[in-house]
C-alpha cells in the first residue's frame, strides 16, 4: 500500500495547526496531540525517502549547517524609510506628495513599526523559495534555512496566490520568549541578551538552524513586492496575504485622511507598551499603488511612505569623563562616557556629543548629570544637563586643541561645524578609517577581511594603503593573532575577487569626501574611467547632473594629490576596475543624450522600471517631477493630473510608449 496519502494528509494537517497556532492564536489541537502526529509523520519519512519534501512540517526543527552565508542580490531593492518626528513633518509629507500628484483625495494604510530584523521572503508557486536579510538594501544574506523553522512563516500558501511574488515583513522577538531566554542564561550563570532587535537579528546568522528553531522568533508581514500581483492598493495587498497564510497584524488600519493617520498614532503612541512586541512608531503610506509608481523614490527612500517615530525614552545619568575620536575624514567626535544606564532595552554608556558647538550650546561639563534619550531610539544623544545636581567646582570644557592619536594641531574651517586632523596620510585612525571603508560591502566587498583584522595588519607594520592589501602574502597573515591557514586562505581570496567589483563602487571605495554610493554611480557613468574624472577640470566636473562646487572641488583636491594617484596606479597594475568595463556597461546608444525624461501612468509594453532603465540605458536622464528642465513626458494610463497639468503649463511634449520605442530605434 502506497503510504504517500497518509504522508501529504499529516503533513497538510499540521500545517493547517501550525497556522492556527502561529498566525491565528488560535490552537485547536493540544501541544501533546501536535507533537504525536509530528512524531509520526517523521516516522513515515524515515520509513519512506523517496518520499522527501523540503517543505515538510517536520523541516521546520532545524539542523542545516550553513557555514557561509550566501550574498543574495534582492530582485527589487529593500528602501529604508524618511522617519518623521511631529505631526507638522507628517502634513509636510502630505503637501509635498499632493504638490506631484495634484489634487487627488489620498487615503493612508497606517502599520505599527515593529522593531526587529527586515526580511524579504520569495515565493514561487505557493511555496517559499528564499529568505534574504535587508543588507545594504541591493543586496543581503541567503537565511532561508534559518528562517524555515519560524512558525508563523508558511512554508506553502493557500488560496488565489500569484506565481511569483516577494512579501517584506520583520523577524522579530516577543518580550516574553525573549525574558525566558534570559532567564535560563541568567540560571546557568551566563550573560542576558541586551535587547529583542538585536537578538532576533543575531538569531537569524547562527550557523545551525536547530538552534534557530528553539528561539522563539515571530514573523510579521507587512509589504507584497512583484508583477501582475492583481492588487490596486497597498491595505488590499495586506488583506491578500492574510488570506494566503502570512501573519500580517492586524493592528493595520486603512485612513480616510490624514486625521484619521493622526488619531491612530495619539491611540498607539499610548497603547504601544499593550504589545506583545517592541515597537517605536507608526508608519504611513499612500494606500493607491497607482500613486505610489506616481510619486516614485529619492536615492534612499520612497516618496509615499514615512514613518512617525514615537518620542524618545529618556533618563539621567552622570558624565564621567569626554574622549575624542577619529574619523577616517580626520573628523573629531567628542563622545561622552557616562554611568552605565538602562535605555530603551539597551544598556547605554557612551553617548556622542557631536561638536565643540554642541558642548558650549549645552554647557556640558564633566561630573554633570545629564539627560540621555535615543534619537530614533538608535543612537543616544545627550540633550541636556541637570544643573541643580552640578558640582560647585565643576569647570567648563576645553574642547582639545590638537589630535588624541597623533598630536597634529587640529583645523576647523570656516562654516564647518567640527574640527579635524589635518595629518590625512600619517594620522593611524584615519588610515585605518580609509582601509575599513574601502573593504566594507557597498564597496569593494572583501569577504574574510573585517574593521579588526584591517587595524591588525596597519599595526603589524603590513598595510598602509588599500593598494598594500593586493601584494599581501599568506605566509604574512598567518603569524598575526587570531589567524590560522584557513583564514588567510579566505583573506587572500576574498582580495583577489574583489578585483572584479564595478568602477562605481571602487570610485565610491576609494573614500573622496562627499562622494557618497550616488554620487559615485553619476561619475562613473559620465565619465567612464578614472583618468577621464582625475583630468576633468572644475567646470567639467560642475557640469555633470547632479555634481555641485563643494563635491567638484574635492575630487580635484583628491587628484591633485600625488599620494592618491600613486596609489590609483598601483591598483591598476594590480587589476582592480577603474573603467567602466562593456559587461557592467549598460549603455545601448546616446540616441537621448541630453534630454530629461519624465514617466508618468501605467504602460503595456514597459514596466515603469523597465522604461526607466531604457531611457538611461540610450543616453537620457530621468527625472522625478516636470520643471522647466523637462523635454519629455512618457505618459501612459492614469496619467497623474498634476503632472499633466504642469506639462501643459511649460509647453512641455508629452509622448506615448510608442513614440517614446520609435525614438529610440532612430
């Protein structure tokens, strides 16, 4: 008798109760009747491997080892959000995004921000194919295993799902697993967590999934991501995944406008300690999908989205002493060592204090109690002192006059708020800032090279410049502390693979002030190559989209400066990318050279991303709203009122998709 039946039967069963249990709490069998049919499936597994399916029920416990962690690009970038700290930056938001979309009525899904660990979860053909940390946004790490053993995830969909869809949502730790979690540390006589965020992201990186799967982690949905998705707004892409088996909270509410948005962040902004989970605002969005394509993103985040942060929590404690560091620029940052103490689920001792001006603006002296609170609840911040507790023989701060690591006289120029090292190339921190950031991922990448093992090898006497890293041998590496054979091995491969990094992430790696990932990208794509940037003249260099004097005039300070062009020649002969190579260059013609295009409504032949990349693929630059700067617009479906609105005002041709193919063909 073929036993298959009786396998997809139990395995269908439990996961029906799991999804009771985990997403609707709401059990319907005991935790003993689970555990038999679980014990049973198992059996016929082990009786039957012909039989195997990786989304089984009995899966979920874990015990994959995964020693790497893959690098998994994210099909559709993973934005961070603008956060918002008053009700007057929520009703700016809301003018700046009618000002694009004219005078349309907006309506608003408003979801808890939940604090956690981001997460973007495939699925293809109801089945969940992978799981990939945020990262950098453009790309994360592959933790599907791990993320298999959460319950709440399905691992199969029900229902009308589409063929391939991506959902975002956040890994998080509820208070109570996460006291039983200390506890049994605490009895054991080993160090609690500090806090659920940073426990359920560490969760999510440990090398055994069994061990993953005895952690009590939650997961909540909250974003579908894909094509043909068949939805038109953002609270009925909620109310899908729902039905398909994602737990989504059910704490999201659909605003009629913005007082309602409101009325919901007053509620929660007294409720939110009612929750099983940490959560530290709210966050707003255009519920039409329509609109959102309409507003479109900024470099960083989407325009139809914000979050309202919820004020700080906020205590006191005593300043011990101020210590100044080093930033790779030669920037100071005084920091303030304080009194250990309790903050937002963090022990907090250090806090920053910005500047000199910060000091004097505050009157921070030494010995003060001050008031710390969390900006974001991330960073803390001192924003006061307690002078009723001040020592009567306190004295004022004198903010230090030359640099704690190499005693340089230290410069502040004018208009500029901190100080700064002007030793750039014999300053140790500062030389070691520029290595670390030259490794990290956004630029080059280097597996088996972290912030540490950088300030080893400048200590050892073995770099002193990012070029020094291609000639390090692995008979060098190996006699440092904490180095074995197998890591210089991963080291020396993780330098020679870092060869193969695009231009725009080395010219970002490369660390010029003020040339940040964007700014890098329209430099390398105006320029092609490193010799066309490092001869480009100020004016050239102004000329460029988006370029203005202050970013121009330190590329030419970077070139001018016979030390960064030797180094640049020695990464050359050492075969790192400085010119945009023909397999990363995208380039199909310079038919739109010059002209600025903006897309606006829905298209057949294009997705909007699609007709993006075509434009700047043959030349041409896209904007994000109609000036006078504007030749075209590629209207479709839906064309936004305002936009149109503001077209036939400048005079400005709007074209349809088939123009716009007939264009680029000539």
């Amino acid at each position: 008798m073929d036993v298959l039946p009786k396998i997809q039967a139990l395995r269908d069963e439990l996961n029906l109760h799991n999804y009771n249990y985990y997403v609707l709490d709401n059990p319907t069998i005991s935790d003993y009747e689970f555990d038999l049919k679980l014990k049973e499936l198992q059996d016929l597994e082990a009786q039957h491997p012909e039989y195997f399916d990786e989304n089984s029920p009995t899966q979920r416990v874990g015990g994959t080892i995964t020693k790497n962690f893959e690098t998994v690009k994210h099909e559709y970038r993973m934005y961070s959000l603008d956060n918002s700290y008053s009700k007057e930056d929520l009703l700016d938001w809301e003018r700046r995004a009618q000002k694009i979309l004219g005078d349309v009525p907006l309506e608003y899904t408003c979801e808890l921000k939940y604090d956690g660990a981001s997460i973007s979860i495939s699925y293809e053909n109801g089945k969940l194919k992978r799981a990939v940390t945020r990262g950098d946004g453009f790309q994360g790490d592959d933790v599907t295993n791990n993320i298999k053993t959460i319950k709440a995830v399905p691992i199969k969909l029900k229902g009308d799902f589409p063929e391939k869809f991506d959902i975002r949502g956040e890994i998080i730790l509820p208070f109570a697993g996460f006291e039983k979690m200390n506890q049994e540390l605490i009895e054991i006589g080993e160090t609690p967590y500090a806090n659920p965020r940073n426990t359920a992201s560490g969760s999510l990186k440990l090398q055994d999934s069994a061990e993953v799967a005895k952690r009590p982690l939650d997961c909540l949905l909250y974003s579908l991501i894909g094509n043909n998705l068949h939805i038109t707004s953002h609270f009925e892409g909620l109310e899908k995944a729902r039905q398909w088996g994602f737990k989504v909270p059910k704490q999201s509410h659909l605003a009629k406008n913005m007082n309602e948005v409101l009325d919901f962040i007053d509620y929660w902004d007294k409720h939110r300690h009612e929750m099983p989970y940490e959560t530290d605002g709210v966050v707003v969005k255009i519920n039409n999908l329509h609109l959102q394509d309409e507003l479109g993103y900024t470099a960083k985040s989407p325009r139809w989205a914000i979050a309202y942060k919820f004020k700080a929590e906020q205590v006191s404690t005593k300043l011990n002493s101020i210590s100044y560091q080093v930033g790779r620029t030669g920037a100071i940052t005084p920091v303030a060592n304080l009194m250990p103490v309790q903050l937002a689920g963090t022990v907090v001792k250090r806090a920053s204090l910005h500047n000199a001006d910060q000091i004097e603006k505050l009157d921070i002296r030494i010995g003060d109690e001050v008031f710390v609170e969390k900006g974001g609840e991330i960073i803390p911040k001192i924003i006061g002192v307690d002078f009723s507790k001040r020592p009567s023989h306190s004295e004022p701060t004198k903010y230090i006059t030359h640099c704690p690591e190499c005693q340089t006289e230290l410069e502040r120029k004018e208009g500029e708020a901190n100080h700064y090292c002007p030793n750039f190339y014999g300053c140790p921190p500062q030389i070691i800032g520029r290595i670390q950031h030259f490794i990290t991922r956004k630029a080059m990448d280097i597996e088996g090279l972290g912030g540490e093992t950088v300030a080893l090898l400048f200590n050892n006497g073995l770099v002193t410049n990012f070029a020094d890293l291609y000639e390090l041998k692995k008979e060098q590496i190996i006699p440092l502390e904490r180095m074995a054979e197998k890591s210089a091995d991963n080291m020396i491969k993780g330098i020679q693979k870092s060869k193969e990094i695009p231009f725009e992430r080395v010219l970002y790696a490369l660390g010029i002030r003020y040339v940040g990932e964007t700014v890098a990208k329209k430099l390398a794509k105006h320029y092609k190559s490193i010799d066309a940037i490092a001869s480009a003249s100020l004016m050239d260099l102004i000329l460029v989209d988006e370029i203005g004097e202050k970013i121009a005039q330190s590329v030419i300070e970077f070139f001018d400066n016979q030390e960064n062009r030797l180094i640049i020649e020695r990464l050359k002969q050492h075969g790192v990318q400085l010119e945009v190579s023909a397999s990363n260059d995208t380039a199909v013609s310079d038919t739109l050279s010059g002209k600025t295009f903006v897309v606006s409504g829905v298209f057949e032949k294009f997705s909007r991303d699609d007709l993006k990349k075509a434009i700047e693929d043959n030349g041409g630059k896209v904007g994000s709203s109609i000036s006078a700067k504007t030749h075209f617009v590629v209207a479709g479906d839906n064309m936004g009122p305002a936009k149109l609105e503001k077209a036939k005002q400048l005079n400005i041709p709007i074209i349809s998709e088939n123009d716009f193919i007939e264009m680029i063909n000539g």
